[in-house]
C-alpha cells in the first residue's frame, strides 16, 4: 500500500511565486527611477524621477496581479491631490497614473531602499512634531505647489478598511490656499476577480507590510479603480484663510464620499483586462506610527 503524497497548496506556491517576481520587479523599478534622479541635468530630475516612479508603479502593480481602472485624468500643473486611503497600493495607483510628490514622515527618508527612492521623487517629508513644525510643513507643501508639482496628500492621516473617508485634517489644504493652487480630490476602492468590492488589500490596526503583501498576493487577481475628479479652487471671494481651507476639504471630502457611496457597484473585470495605463475602524497608536504617508494637522483636531 503506497502513501498518497502531501497535496500541495497551489495559492500558496503560485503566491509565493508572485512574491519573488515581486522583489525582483521591486529591484528592477529602483533601479529605473534612480537612473533617472541621477542622470542627466540637475533641472527637471524630480520630473523625471516622478515619471520613472509612474512606469515602477506600473510595473509592481502587474507583479502583484492588480489590475488598474481608471477615470479621469490629473490636472496639468499644480494641483494638491487628495484622496481617501485604504492601502500602500493607493500611492503606487496613484503615481501609476500621473507622477505626484507625495508628502511622508521624515522616517520614510532612512528606511532602506525605500528612503533614497523617496528623496529622488522630491517626496515632502514631515516631522513627527506636527504642532510645532507645521507652518514650516505648510510651506514645504506650499513651495512644492509653487514649483508646478501635483502634491499628494492623504488628509484623513490614517488608512481604513474602505467605503467613504473619515474626516479630513483641514491644515494640508492652507498649501493650496497660499499656493492659488486647485484642490483635486481622487478615490479609490478595491474590487476581487468577480468585480465585488474586497478589503484583501486594506492596511489597517496593527497590520504589517509583509503579511498585507502576502494577502494580496494570495488574493488573486484584484481592480483597483482610480478616479480623478475635477479640480476645484482652492480659494472663493472673501472669507478668511481658515474659511477657505474648511470649504475646499469639505468639498473633496464630500465628492470621494459620493463617488464611494453612490458608485460602489460592481465592475465587470473584463473592462480592464488591458487598461493599466490610462476598504473605517479608529486606528492604534502603532498604526499611526508606522503609517508612511500622513495628513499634515494637528493630531488632536482638525484646523
């Protein structure tokens, strides 16, 4: 009587396999964006870092079996970029689909690999001392804006499992304000092979980045939908500088709602076979802390 051999976990493997071309796209997109930081003029490097960061993206996306749908398209010129945040995968959907500057904690700037690539794209950095640093984080924001660049920003300053944004931190928004740059919201939302919404690619609690990884690798083939709404000023006639920046983060905060609530149907996945060009719980302290991309305010109320 023979032995029946140990079946094999085929989601595993193939997820594993995933995991190695991932590392290995993940080497190969550094290396680009690093050569385009690096080489040629000093003028335009962060341009072109920004656009090698979009190619990367793209690149990673495909590894990790993501799919990308997009809507709309980004604002020639500056523009703050606001949008709700579910993932790590937001910022490579996003820079996917037009180069952005995205704004970090100072942390991000020594983490290995990750760091340099950061600092190349011209990335805003941010101190942990919000309360004390913040004018000085507005105007790193502000001349950003000034110097013609789309900054993204996260303003609800913590990652959810999904549906509409949580209130938006209103401080980021006075970058536009003193920039007279335009305000443009974006949403994203996730959905599994069958077009249903998924939380397979949520960061959230006390969550790390390799077990959310090996989630999605292990998830299948995911959509992830992108959608660029109209910019906005940032500024209206009259009013106070506070006033201005509460209407212009109430008005994005309340377009991704909308796109999140009213257009959450499914999608048939077979719309995006080939278009890669073109999920709420209050968070721990360590969540916080190690959440790379932040909304710039006060930690304990919103400007």
């Amino acid at each position: 009587m023979t032995r029946r051999a140990p079946a094999i976990d085929r989601t595993r493997l193939a997820a594993a396999g995933r995991m190695v071309l991932c590392l290995g796209t993940a080497l190969l997109a550094s290396i680009i964006i690093l050569a385009a930081a690096t080489a040629g003029p000093a003028y335009g490097r962060t341009r072109r870092a920004g656009v090698a960061a979009a190619l990367g993206s793209r690149m990673l996306l495909r590894a990790l079996g993501i799919r990308l749908l997009t809507t709309g398209a980004a604002r020639d010129g500056a523009a703050l970029v606001v949008a709700n945040h579910v993932s790590w995968v937001d910022i490579l959907a996003i820079t996917a689909t037009s180069p952005v500057v995205p704004v970090a904690k100072c942390e991000v700037a020594h983490w290995p690999l990750i760091g340099p690539l950061a600092r190349r794209t011209g990335t805003v950095f941010v101190s942990r001392r919000i309360g004390r640093d913040l004018p000085a984080t507005v105007d790193r924001i502000t001349s950003a804006l000034r110097r013609g660049y789309r900054v993204l920003l996260f303003p609800e300053g913590t990652t959810t499992s999904g549906g509409p944004p949580g209130a938006f931190h209103r401080a980021g928004f006075q970058a536009a304000v003193d920039a007279a740059a335009p305000v443009q919201p974006v949403s994203i939302d996730y959905a599994d092979r069958r077009g249903r919404p998924t939380g397979s690619t949520a960061f959230v609690g006390d969550d790390t980045l390799l077990a959310s990884t090996w989630r999605v690798l292990r998830a299948g083939p995911v959509l992830v939908r992108v959608r660029w709404h109209t910019p906005a000023a940032a500024t209206e006639d009259g009013g106070h500088r506070a006033h201005h920046r509460a209407r212009a983060a109430d008005d994005a905060r309340g377009r991704i709602s909308h796109a999140l609530g009213a257009e959450s149907h499914p999608v048939d996945p077979r719309r995006v076979a080939t278009n890669v060009t073109s999920v709420s719980r209050r968070p721990s302290r360590r969540a916080l802390s190690r959440n790379p991309v932040i909304a710039v305010d006060r930690p304990d109320r919103a400007a």
